[in-house]
C-alpha cells in the first residue's frame, strides 16, 4: 500500500474553498481589485474642488496679548482646465477595478478547474493502487496453486514460470501505481496552493 499522506479532505468543495484561500495568484488578483478601488477613490477626489482652511492671529499689544487680530479664511479653487483629464482618470481607474474584477473570476474559475482535475487523478491514481494491489495478491495466490500442482505433477514447470511472471508484472503493475499516486498527491497539492518542500 502507498505510504502517501491522505488528502486534507474528501471533499471537493472543501478542497477548493482550501485552494481558493491559499493559491498566490487569488490572493494578487484580491489585492489588484483593492489597488484599483483606491485609484478610483484618488481619481473621484481630483474632480473635487479643493478646500483650505487658513487662519492667523496677531498680537498688537507688544507682548502681552491684551487682543488682537485675528483672521479666518476658506479658499476654495478649481481648475475647470484639469477637470476633462481627472474624469478620464476616473473612467480608466474604473475600468481597472472592472478588468481586476473580471480576472479574479477567471482566476478562481481556473483553481476550481485544478482542483476539481487533481482530485480526479487522485482518486483514479488510489484505485489503481488497490486494484493492483489485489492482482498482486492474486498472482502470489496464483504461484502458490501452481507450485502446488506442479508438486503434485499436474502442471509442468512452465505453469510456475508463467505464475512467477505474473508476480513480477503485478509487482511493477504495483510501483508504478504507487509512483501515480504520488503524483497525483504532489498535483493536488499545487493545485491546492501548498509551498513545495
């Protein structure tokens, strides 16, 4: 039997939910959207007039301050010049946080893929294994028949050959089920967004 670790679920959609948390490209996909949105929120705020609030105070009592004058002021300015340039900004941040959005869904659609595809390979590599495990038991069963009529002069010594044959292809049948399986469980772990090592 394969030595290999057993999946962390036997759950498909509990194994992409895992993938969807960990694969690094969801995670650059999430943080473009948010880097998008805030050079929406940038590009809204260069619509906006700008707004300054300025104030001073004087003394004229020559160092006492007995009074004095102060004053406040509001400046607002505009430049209705940069207004058609901070819109165009604005539409192509927008249109950022749109292709942002657009790839995460292509991204995510592409993990599930992985996954669901590695789970598959998966549970095809585990039976292969059993299933070769059980020929592999067949064919000792088979030798041990057929060293037995051979004993008893039933079969000639080729049946023993022939049953030794098909120890060994079971045998290789075996590794190289093991050697799937293996592989198969490396898959699923890119596909789950596992580091290597």
């Amino acid at each position: 039997a394969s030595e290999e670790r057993p999946l962390p679920s036997q759950d498909v959609n509990a194994l992409v939910d895992q993938a969807l948390k960990q694969r690094p490209e969801i995670k650059q996909q999430e943080m473009l959207i948010r880097a998008a949105g805030y050079e929406v929120s940038i590009a809204r705020k260069s619509l906006l007039p700008s707004v300054s609030l300025v104030g001073s105070v004087s003394d004229s009592a020559g160092g006492n301050f007995n009074g004095g004058v102060g004053s406040v002021g509001i400046t607002l300015s505009w430049d209705p010049f940069s207004v058609s340039a901070a819109r165009g900004r604005s539409l192509t941040a927008q249109a950022d946080v749109t292709t942002a959005q657009q790839n995460l869904v292509l991204t995510t659609q592409t993990v599930q893929s992985d996954v669901a595809v590695a789970y598959l390979n998966d549970k095809t590599a585990e039976q292969q294994v059993q299933v070769s495990t059980a020929e592999l038991a067949n064919a000792q069963e088979g030798l041990r028949i057929a060293e037995g009529q051979y004993r008893a002069g039933v079969v000639t010594f080729v049946t023993v050959t022939d049953a030794e044959t098909n120890i060994a292809q079971a045998r290789a049948d075996l590794v190289n089920a093991q050697a799937a399986l293996q592989l198969a469980r490396a898959a699923m772990e890119h596909a789950l967004g596992k580091p290597l090592g």
